[in-house]
C-alpha cells in the first residue's frame, strides 16, 4: 500500500515552532526503512498496511509531544500484492505522456 499523510501540528513548543515539529514526523519516517519520499505538501510512504500506519501513527505521536491538537489528512492506495509502486505509477505516467 502506499500512504500519503500531512500532519499540522496547531502550534509547536517556544524552541522549536511548526517546522520543528514537522521535521520530526518526517524523521520518523525516513528512520522506518520503508520506501518514502516527501514533497511540499505530503510524505509518501509504501509498505504493508500495519508497519505503514505504525510508522503515521510515531509521526503523530512525536508531533503530538509538541502541540496540544494535531491534524492529519491521510489518503491510501491499498494494493495487495504490489510493490515498488511510489515508482512504477510515476513511471506508467511519464510513458503515457510521450505518447
């Protein structure tokens, strides 16, 4: 499955701010060893559907240390048995555009 998530923390802690506490979640991430990549509005993350949403659900807990609410959109594409999606989806695309 692949998982596109946000997290808006409502505020951040007096050292830190928003940027800190976003820096964070996506720490978490990158530190899983799943497949990801991050962009200016979501972090991309491919797995299987319990160590994806382990890994959103450390993302809002380490935000969630810093800010009293946390908002998360979340969207998934959940695909049994496929893999290395992130890429191969990009990769139909850009074929179907030389066309």
């Amino acid at each position: 499955m692949i998982v596109a998530f946000s997290i808006s923390p409502t505020s951040g802690d007096e050292t830190g701010g928003v940027s800190e506490a976003v820096a964070a979640a996506v720490r978490v991430v990158r530190e899983s060893g799943l497949p990801h990549e991050t962009n200016a509005m979501f972090t991309n993350i491919e797995g299987e559907w319990d160590e994806v949403m382990a890994v959103v659900k450390r993302a809002v807990d380490v935000v969630a240390e810093v800010s009293p609410r946390v908002g998360l959109v979340l969207k998934a594409d959940i695909r049994p048995g496929w893999t290395d999606q992130m890429t191969a989806k990009v990769e139909r695309l850009e074929r179907a555009l030389e066309d």
